[in-house]
C-alpha cells in the first residue's frame, strides 16, 4: 500500500493516466482530501464506484493514528500522532484571533540538535519524516476546524530540524500552497532553524518564498555552545552570514527566536550583546519566555525580565515582538506530549493536542 499524500500532483495524474482515467479525476481526488478533508475514499461520491475501489485496494490516506489529543482554555489543540512504524511526533493548531489559524509541524522523529532546554531532542534523532506523514500532520489538524474555518499559516516548528529534512519538506510546502492544495501563501509560512548555514543557503539559492527563523538562544558563541551543541560546529558568525545571503537572496527579513531562560540568559548583559550582533540587519527579534518541561534544571524567566530584555533592544533599533506561551497546561512546548507518551502510553480516549519548538 502506497501513502496517497507522498505522491505529487503529477504523479497522481500519472497513476490515473494509467487507468486511461481522465486527469481531471486526479483534480477531484485531490480536491476531496485538501478542500472537502475526505476522510475516505468512499466519500469521493463524483468518481466512479470502481475507481474508488482501485484506489482503495493501491494507496492509503492515513498511515498516523491520533494517540492523544489535548485542548487548552485558549483554543490551542495538539495531537500526539502514532506512525506506521509506532514512532511518535506531535503538531499543534493555534487559534489567535478571529481568523488566523496556525499549525505548527513536525519534520523528525526526534532531534539531533541537542539544546539543553527543549523535551524534543533529549533522546535524539530517529529518522527524517516523509513527505507524506508531513501533509498528513496539516490534514489531521485541518479536521479539527469547523466546516467554514481554514488554515491559514504554518509554522514548521514543531519536533526535529526542519532543514536537515528539506528533501521531505519542501515538496510537502509546496502542497500546502498549491491551489489545489491547501491554498496558504508561501508569506504565511515560516521555517525555523537552530542555525544550518549550508541549508539557509540552499533555501537562498532557491529563492526560497517562505520566512526563515533562526534559534539564537544565545548572544555569543560561549553560551550557545552549552544551550545549543550543534553550535561548537558552526559558531554564530557563520549562521549569521548565511542569513545575510538568505536576505540579500530573497528579499525577506530574518527573524532571530531567542528563548529567554530564567538566570541563564535573559539579563541586561545578554540583551545589549544581542544587540550588538544583531544590530544593522534587517531582522526581527522574536523573545520566546522558557515552557518549561518538566524534569529539566530550567525555569521560565520573571515578567521584568523579559520586559528590560525587550527595552534594551528596541533602545538599540531593533524590531522585537515577545512571543506569549499558548497551550502551557497541555504540554505544547515541542516534544514534552511524545515524551509522555513514552512513559507510560497514553489513553487516547482521554485528550489531545498539538507541537511548538
């Protein structure tokens, strides 16, 4: 049995052909799964009774179960999805205001990434995901809408590093902003990085349409070797150039995410470093408060904190936004649901949810 979603529209098309199916068939097969959130090939009623049965008899649509799913007071929901293989990984639905509905996405079973801080990478990488159980995380969540909602951004943030897995990722992107898709611009959807200066500039070299977010965590290379490991490979300097190449390349500003722990790395010290290295760039400084997982020596940092954290940049001219935690009492930091699962298994009867970074 072949996974419907890891086929491209061509390669749909190509299947039907086949059949000597019209192709306009694949057009409304696709249209089922991404417009009408068919559940089944049975609910194709426009195509033929036979061919139904040949699709279902060749390719299945849902190859994850929900294990767990959990909903917070703010409207944020994340599932806990079961692999083909028993593997886990999470995603997450963010309802912000009246119109706006994020996912955010998982591209790994794991992380290799190792900061100290995130429940995510604490046992490692598994394997990349494919393409398909990519799309499938944004059809799981696009269920949870009411008929006349839809989404509207992505954020892949979810568990592992989105561009140690862009082979997989961006043809599922690609989906996600085909008319025939799900029909999200490619503005409304950010890649964030712990800071791969090769894949940043493959994403340049391509002119990549999409946002890219960068994981500093850190204003210089001393600390950010002990919060993010990865780190002593590259060093900040040369994740920064890679995204000046993504700037000049694409036209798009860089967002810089900083994670403020409390007493490690949100005092005054930090915040006039930052600026510093940030300085002059066309960037955003996003300022993420810790969610903490439990069971790791960290703790989200004061109120004051974060707001003398914020002045300081902005006295510095930069652009910073301070990202509020949403989903807290539902384990939505990135990897803390799957890690629970793992403990002992979750009853999926009682709950579910989505991811974040």
């Amino acid at each position: 049995m072949l996974h419907l979603l890891d086929l491209s529209p061509e390669q749909l098309q190509a299947w039907f052909a086949d059949r000597d199916v019209p192709g306009y068939r694949a057009a409304q097969a696709r249209r089922w799964l991404f417009e009408k959130r068919a559940a089944a090939f049975e609910d194709m009623t426009d195509l033929a009774q036979d061919l139904r049965g040949q699709l279902t008899e060749t390719f299945v649509i849902w190859t994850a179960r929900v294990a767990a799913h959990q909903k917070a007071d703010d409207g944020t929901e994340k599932l806990l999805l079961e692999l083909a293989d028993g593997e886990r990984v999470e995603c997450v639905l963010l309802r912000d205001d009246k119109h706006r509905r994020t996912i955010c996405i998982s591209t790994q079973v794991g992380c290799a990434m190792g900061c100290v801080f995130c429940a995510s990478g604490l046992d490692g990488v598994v394997r990349n995901l494919t393409t398909g159980e990519i799309v499938e995380q944004m059809l799981h969540l696009q269920r949870l809408l009411d008929p006349d909602e839809r989404l509207s951004h992505i954020v892949v943030m979810g568990i592992g590093e989105p561009l140690g897995n862009l082979d997989r990722l961006l043809p599922a992107l690609a989906v996600a902003t085909r008319r025939d898709g799900l029909g999200i611009s490619a503005r409304r959807i950010t890649i964030s990085t712990v800071g791969m200066p090769e894949g940043i500039r493959r994403l340049a070299r391509q002119d990549s349409p999409y946002h890219l977010a960068v994981s500093l965590h850190a204003p210089d290379d001393a600390l950010r070797n002990e919060l993010v490991p990865y780190n002593r490979k590259v060093g900040i300097g040369s994740i920064l150039a890679a995204a000046d190449e993504y700037f000049e390349a694409t036209g798009r500003r860089v967002t810089f995410e900083y994670v403020l722990l409390g007493g490690v790395n949100d005092q005054a010290e930090h915040s006039r470093r930052l600026a510093a290295i940030v300085r002059g760039r066309p960037a955003l400084v996003n300022l993420i408060p810790l969610n903490p997982v439990r069971g790791l020596p960290f703790h989200a940092p004061a109120a004051e904190a974060v707001v003398r954290f914020a002045e300081i940049l902005q006295h510095a001219g930069l652009a910073v936004k301070v990202r509020y935690r949403k989903g807290e009492r539902i384990d939505a930091a990135c990897g803390q649901l799957r890690r629970r699962g793992s403990e002992p298994r979750i009853d999926a009867e009682k709950g579910g949810q989505a991811p974040s970074r």
